[in-house]
C-alpha cells in the first residue's frame, strides 16, 4: 500500500520490521498524542512530510528499550533524533515507545 507521499515507515521492533505508508503513520501519531503534546506532534508530522518531499522513501522508527520505559514510568515518548541530537521527546497515550532517527 502507497500513500500520496510515496514514502514508508520502517518500524524495526524486537519481532521484526513491519513497512508502512507515511500518510498512515502520521494519522496514529496524532491519534497517539496527549492533547497538550498535540502542537509537538504536528511539527514531527511537518517533519516527516519534508523529510518525504527531499526525496527519501523509508524512514527508520526503532523501538526504545524496556530500560528507557521504566525511565519515563512506563509512559510512551517518542524521540526525534536530526543529526545525532534528539530533538523532541514527549510521552504519548499508548504503551509503546518508539524513537525516529531522521
């Protein structure tokens, strides 16, 4: 499945890589998202468009580790990571946490 952006995400976790279309991603990051990380959350998706429009076809999502987990209380965060430096990091309604390295 394609999206408008021609562009997927790669989801690696410890059972394996799922790919998905960008479009799709974007639309569970603004569903995952406390309301008052919303703003935040609609800058990464600002993000990942760019990202796709400068001509990249698979961006990289990374599970974060149980340690880091039990650091934010069990909370989800998600870490954008630009040249190395995180960039945002903010908890998030689901269980899971994920890190994007763009």
């Amino acid at each position: 499945m394609q999206d408008r952006f021609g562009i997927y995400l790669s989801i690696e976790t410890s059972k394996g890589t799922i790919t998905i279309p960008l479009e799709r991603a974007i639309e569970r990051i603004l569903y995952d998202t406390h309301p008052a990380y919303l703003p935040t959350a609609e800058r990464l998706c600002q993000i990942l468009k760019s990202k796709a429009l400068d001509g990249n076809k698979i961006l990289t999502i990374k599970a974060v580790d149980q340690a880091l987990k039990l650091l934010v209380c069990n909370k989800r965060i998600i870490e954008v990571r630009v040249d190395g430096a995180v960039y945002y990091a903010w908890p998030l309604r689901r269980e899971d946490s994920f890190t994007f390295d763009l």
